[in-house]
C-alpha cells in the first residue's frame, strides 16, 4: 500500500513539474499592441531594411537565408543589426520575407512571388515544432490579406487545437497580428 501511495505522489509530483515548467503559451493581444506601440520605430525600420535587402528570406536568431548573405550584398553587420533591432523588439525569431530575387538563387520565380516582399512576418514567439507548433507575431502587407488568411477581431480566442492556418488581427494600415498554427 505505502509503495502504491509513494508511486502516486511521485506521478503526481512529475506532472506538477511539467506542467508549471511547460509552455506558457503565446503573449496576449493587448501585450503586443502595447509592444507594437512602445517599438512602432523600429518596426518600420525593420520593414524598411528588410524591403531594401532584396534576396535576404529570413532572419533568424542563428542563421539567415540565404545561408551566406554576402552573395547578395547583405554584410555580416548588417545582419547583427537585424539581430539587434529585433531583440529591441522582442522579436526572437526576428523576420521573414519572400521576394523573386531570394527565389531566383535557388532556380525559377515560384508563382505569385513579385520583386517586393509581401508579407513580411516578425517573429515574436513560437511554440511547439516547425511541422506541429505555432507562432505569433507581426506582420506587414501593403496588400490587403486574402486567402488564406483569416481576418478576426481576437487572436487570444484561437487556439492551438484549430485546424493548420494562419489569422489575422489589423492593427493599423499594414500592419497586423498573426497567429499561426501548423
């Protein structure tokens, strides 16, 4: 009876530690809006930098895309000051953006991919595996969202048990809050 009872505890006590170590999910709408408000400058210097650095995919907290930058003009400083504009911003996955150019290092222009990068997606936080997680963050397109993004008024009421797809919340002109869910 006593080694029942001890193998309980000790269950119950693994599943207190996973859970009060676990994921505490993504930041809340309002937080973002008040981080969009308090970093607006240096969002839209991201977004400027970014749109000029035609062929540059992605910037993450490690590696870039192209895997060499310098191939298309995009020197080592200029990617640590993504980096350090995007930890101002809280962005820890920092920035992502397709155009032709980027495509063009790798074979043919994919279809609908045009020479300006639309969108271009700051990476605040990720949860999960890049083929069953999901992420939130900003993102910015001159063009108004379509298919297959879904416009709502609250990103804090989708969950993660959804089906895979991409939401969207205005925030103001171009800009937006995602959510998304592989």
């Amino acid at each position: 009876m006593q080694k029942n009872i001890a193998h309980q505890f000790l269950i119950l006590l693994c599943l207190l530690i996973v859970v009060g170590c676990g994921d505490q999910g993504h930041p809340k709408d309002d937080q973002m809006l008040a981080q969009f408000a308090k970093h607006r400058l240096e969002l839209e210097q991201l977004i400027r930098m970014f749109k000029t650095d035609k062929g540059l995919g992605r910037v993450g907290s490690g590696f870039t895309r192209p895997d060499n930058p310098t191939i298309i003009g995009v020197s080592a400083e200029r990617i640590e000051k993504y980096r350090q504009l995007c930890s101002v911003v809280g962005a820890v996955n920092c920035i992502e953006g397709y155009d032709a150019t980027y495509d063009r290092l790798y074979g043919s222009v994919s279809e609908g991919i045009t020479e300006e990068k639309v969108p271009i997606w700051i990476h605040i936080s990720a949860r999960g595996l890049s083929i069953s997680g999901s992420g939130k963050g900003f993102f910015y397109s001159e063009m108004p969202p379509k298919s297959p993004f879904k416009l709502v008024k609250d990103l804090d009421r989708i969950s993660i048990t959804r089906p895979a797809g991409t939401w969207l919340r205005h925030i103001e002109g171009p800009w937006y809050l995602y959510f998304d869910a592989i």
